[in-house]
C-alpha cells in the first residue's frame, strides 16, 4: 500500500524533513511511515501509536534483519527454501541463456 499515492522516495524524504530525529534512527523513521498507512487502513489511533511506539523503542525485531536472516538460513539450509526460490533458480537460468546468446 502507498503511503497518500506518494512513492517510497517521496515519502522518505518528507519524513526526514519534517522530523529530523528520523534522520538517526530507521525504528524512528519506520514507525513514522507505518504510523500513517495503519491510519489510512482504518487502525484506530491508539493502537497505531501503541504500536509504533514498541517499534520505534526498537522491541520489536527490524523486518531488514529479518530478512536477512531468513536468506542466510535458506542458503546453508535447502530444505527450508521456498517455492518462490525455485521458480527464481529456473528463471535466472533462462535469462543467463538468453545472455549467452546475445
């Protein structure tokens, strides 16, 4: 979901120049942009506030980290790899055929 039709850029930006102490901290900035498309989805403002303060505070793990943990594991570990690996396997082989060609 956009943010107000707004790209991810623009919305960055707009952040990190209204409130400066996002330009130090990604919870902050994180919390700041989830805050108001949690409000733009209907989420009351109370549980929104609630729940972006517990991010922002940096309790809740960073969805980055996340991620990035889930590659690693899925690279030493094969049988935990998704379905989606294997279509991207199959497709960057195809392409690097492509490659070859040309």
């Amino acid at each position: 979901m956009k943010l107000l039709d707004k790209n991810t850029h623009d919305t960055v930006e707009e952040m990190l120049n209204t409130y400066p102490a996002t330009q130090d901290s990604d919870n902050y900035l994180t919390a700041m942009i989830w805050f108001k498309e949690l409000m733009k989805m209907g989420w009351s403002r109370e549980d929104a506030v609630r729940f972006c303060k517990v991010l922002k505070d940096g309790k809740l793990s960073h969805p980055e980290n996340i991620s990035r943990t889930r590659r690693h594991i899925q690279k030493n570990k094969p049988n935990l790899r998704g379905k989606t690996y294997t279509k991207r396997q199959k497709n960057s082989n195809r392409i690097r055929k492509e490659i070859v060609k040309l």
